[in-house]
C-alpha cells in the first residue's frame, strides 16, 4: 500500500537528519517512486515527496508536488497547509530570494506557529545578520515544541551555536554547543561541532583527535573534508592528503546515488582539497 510506503519512507528520512546517511535517503527515493506507481491516479505521496525533494535539493520537483498539493479536492487542516507555505520559503531561500522567503515563512507562521516555522523565521533573520531576533526565534521555536525530546533540544541548541559562530560571540556558541551534547549526547554532528570550537580556540591537536574519532564514527566526509583543511592549514599535508582521498571516495560514491544531493558538497571538496 502506498500509503506504508509513505510512512516507511518518512521514518528513514527523519533517521538520515540525524545520521546524514545517503542510503537512507536513496532508499526514501526508491520507496516514494514506488508508492506513486502504486497509488491512484491524482493520488500518492505527494507532500512527503515534497519535503524529500528539497532534502535532496531538487527544487523544481519540490515545488511541482506542492503545486499538485495545491489542487487537493479537500485540503488538510491549516497546520499541514503552513508546512506547504513554509517549504515554498524554503525553495525561493535556496534561489536567494529572501523577500519572497520572508513573505511565505510570515504567512506559514500567521497559520501556524511551530518549531518548523519559527526555525525557518529564525534562519532567515541569520542570513540577514538580525542575530538577536534569530536567537529570539529559536527560544520561541522551542517553547513551542508540542513533543519535546533530546534530538530536537539538541537540533536547536546548534543553531543557537550557529548564531554564535555567525555573530562573533563564541561564549554563546560554546555554551550552546555544551548543551547539545549534554541533551543529545553522542550525537557525531555535535561533536564535529565541539572539534570546530577547539580548533577557532587554538587547540589544534586537541581540535584533529576529535573530528578524526567523529569522522570514523560518522562516516561523514564533510567532517573529513573539515579535518583535512584544518591539517593542511597547519601545515600537515600528508596527514591531510589522507583524509581528503578517504572524502574523495565517499562524495563520489554519494555522486553516483544521489547527484543533486551530493553535487554542492563535492564541489566545495574539490575546491578546498
């Protein structure tokens, strides 16, 4: 039934937003493709497939499902409808249309305010440098959150990081990163956020064991690719050569499984390895 497959493929997608796992994803692509052979005609995983498109950045798909969403004979309660303006936000964010960002994340959030649509508020603000209403938002985000829980305490702990890291102030995205790992603890990206912090400090060698102990327990090559700048900028090639060929392997595996997800990342590897 296309509707199990629909269910089965959002439980993997919420499991790669922690794991960042590109099987995961691919495995949402082959179960969302098979849930609309499945389906009726007009019919299917049409939302779902939405969000999945933007995940793996194909923004024309993204925004030819929710036209399709659109045109639902009976349209679902205002909250899902706020999700639907809030992913169009998302889609002209990553075209750099911001005014046009701001006015769908604004109509999301006057239909219904919640963790998605203050997030994305908040984001906003960040890329345009109003970093104490970003951090005004995030603490809104989270008051708001109907089913609090250790990931997504965490999720908005790094983002008040990120508004720290963005605005210079380091005490703020130090004690944040801190109670990431305290709420989520164990969690790889939150680690890779602390080996960053160590490294903006100073403390290279502390800085390389922890982002080498997140990369092998991740598998992650962004964080290879950030380990290996930080070796090459203090002059340890050989030691970078190897992590950048260990990244270089995964992006191209990744390339070949999802490109338009993988495309953006590997070129900054290139460029910067």
């Amino acid at each position: 039934q296309w509707l199990r497959r629909e269910s089965y493929a959002g439980a993997l997608a919420r499991r790669a937003a922690i794991t960042g796992s590109y099987e995961d994803l691919k495995a949402v692509d082959d179960l969302l493709a098979q849930a609309f052979r499945d389906a009726p005609e007009g019919a299917g995983p049409v939302v779902g497939a939405a969000a999945h498109a933007l995940t793996v950045h194909r923004l024309d798909d993204a925004k030819r499902y929710l036209d399709m969403a659109d045109r639902f004979a009976v349209q679902p309660p205002a909250a899902e409808r706020a999700e639907w303006l809030g992913m169009r936000g998302d889609i002209a964010m990553y075209r750099g249309d911001y005014d046009a960002a701001r006015r769908y994340y604004r109509a999301s959030a006057r239909m219904g305010e919640d963790v998605n649509s203050l997030t994305r508020l908040s984001t906003l603000e960040l890329k345009r440098g109003q970093f104490d209403a970003a951090a005004e938002l995030i603490g809104r985000a989270g008051a708001s959150a109907r089913t609090p829980n250790p990931y997504l305490a965490a999720f908005l702990y790094l983002r008040l990081a990120d508004i720290g890291y963005a605005s210079g102030d380091w005490a703020m995205a130090e004690k944040n990163m801190a109670a990431a790992n305290a709420a989520f603890s164990g969690w790889w990206l939150a680690e890779a956020y602390r080996a960053q912090l160590l490294a903006l400090n100073g403390d290279i060698d502390s800085a390389v064991a922890l982002y080498a102990s997140v990369a092998e327990k991740s598998g992650d090559p962004l964080v290879m690719d950030a380990l290996g700048s930080l070796l090459r900028a203090n002059g340890r090639i050989a030691d970078s050569r190897v992590w950048a060929v260990r990244a270089q392997t995964i992006w191209d595996a990744r390339l070949a499984m999802l490109p338009s997800a993988a495309r953006g990342h590997a070129i900054e590897h290139e460029l910067a390895l």
